[in-house]
C-alpha cells in the first residue's frame, strides 16, 4: 500500500532558526512529490514539484531536496508569516489515485 | 495564473436542504478534482473528472453528486446531507489528469457547516 509519512507533526521555531521536515514514501513506484503550503481555512498553495532522485528546488527561504525514500523541505531563517501547515504528497506509479498525502507538519514560528 | 476560483465561501445548511458549490478555471485545464478536508487531516479525494468525464469516484455517498458542465466548471450538488459531512470541501485542478504527473493547483475551499 502507498503511504506517506511526515515528520514531525508539529515544529515551533523562533524566527531565524533554519530546520527542516521530512517526507518519507513508500509507493509502487515514484512519478512526482510535491509540496504545498496550506494556512487555516484555505486551500493548498503549491510549492515544488521534485520527479527524481537528486533533484533539488528553491524558492525564498525554502528548498526542497528529494532521495528514493523521502524529502526534505528545509526552511532557512524563517519568519513568522512562514507559519502554516506543510502537505507532501506523491503520485504513484500505478493505481488510480492521482495524489497520496501525507497528514502534514504544522509550523509555528515566533517573533 | 494559476488561479482556481470556489463559491461560496462558507454555506450554512439543514439537513433537509439542497445546495450546490461551484469551482470554476481558466487554465485550460483537463482535469477538476473535489476534495473533502476534515480539520488537521488531509484532503481525502471524493471525485475526479477528466476532459468532462467522471474518471474516479472514491465511494462517496449518493447525497453528493457532481456535475462538471463543462471544461472550466466542476459542481458538487448536496443534499440531505449530516452533520458529520461538515467540512472545508476543496476543488483542484491540473492541465491532464489520469496518470500525468502534472500539478494539481487548489481552489480557496467552501467552508460548509451542516445543522
């Protein structure tokens, strides 16, 4: 069965403490990881789409990196407005589904 | 832009009512999604067409029921519904659908609160 795992559930930091979360994946086979950002009470905003072992993406404070087995989204010096939940999702190779989430990471960062 | 629009916002109803939500693209997209999203869990897909065609139904209850009119609109028509069917319901979309990797890029959601 495809699953998703994310940790850690939850992360405080203080503003300007870089860290990162993690993704790990058990799937049939990997055709995309992606990661969205979602604030209470709306919907997912797209980050990264990563498709292959090795590759990496950027975007502000945040880079997302991808092995066989998992992800990573590092955030580096974050801000308060960084707050949010943080979704990994992958599409596997085979079945229907096109997306399989993972239960995400909630992060707080403080002033 | 990669803009998804849902109406409305937020909808309040009685178990006896009918009601509709709205998605609407103009990405030129393939592929509509619905999804239903409990607090602090993550979105469970319910439906999905493809180039207008119902391509997944993930068992959902006969009281939801979706319509895509056409390639820009998804509706998802409610009725009879229960409380427990209280949610934020989120519409998606992405340029192919079926077994593309493409992104799915998420509407703001309808907040629905069932009485």
């Amino acid at each position: 069965e495809d699953q998703v795992t994310q940790s850690p559930e939850a992360l405080r930091l203080q503003e300007g403490e870089s860290s990162s979360l993690n993704c790990s994946y058990t799937v049939s086979g990997l055709r995309g990881l992606f990661w969205y950002r979602q604030d209470p009470g709306k919907g997912p905003e797209f980050l990264f789409t990563l498709y292959s072992a090795g590759e990496e993406k950027e975007k502000e404070r945040l880079k997302a990196t991808l092995t066989k087995k998992e992800s990573f989204l590092h955030i580096t010096a974050p801000k308060p407005e960084d707050s949010a939940t943080y979704l990994c999702a992958v599409r596997p190779e085979s079945g229907n589904t096109p997306l399989v989430f993972g239960k995400g990471t909630r992060l707080s960062v403080i002033a | 832009d990669t803009e998804v629009t849902q109406t409305p916002k937020h909808l309040v109803m009685g178990m006896t009512n009918k009601k509709s939500l709205k998605c609407e693209q103009h990405m030129g997209h393939r592929a509509m999604y619905w999804y239903k999203q409990k607090a602090k869990k993550p979105p469970e897909l319910m439906f999905v067409y493809s180039y207008e065609k119902l391509s997944i139904n993930e068992s959902v209850p006969s009281r939801f029921s979706p319509e895509c009119p056409n390639s820009s609109l998804l509706n998802l028509h409610l009725h009879a519904l229960q409380p427990e069917d209280s949610a934020l319901y989120l519409c998606a979309s992405s340029l192919l659908g079926g077994t593309s990797t493409d992104t799915q890029y998420f509407g703001p959601g309808t907040r629905l609160t069932v009485l």
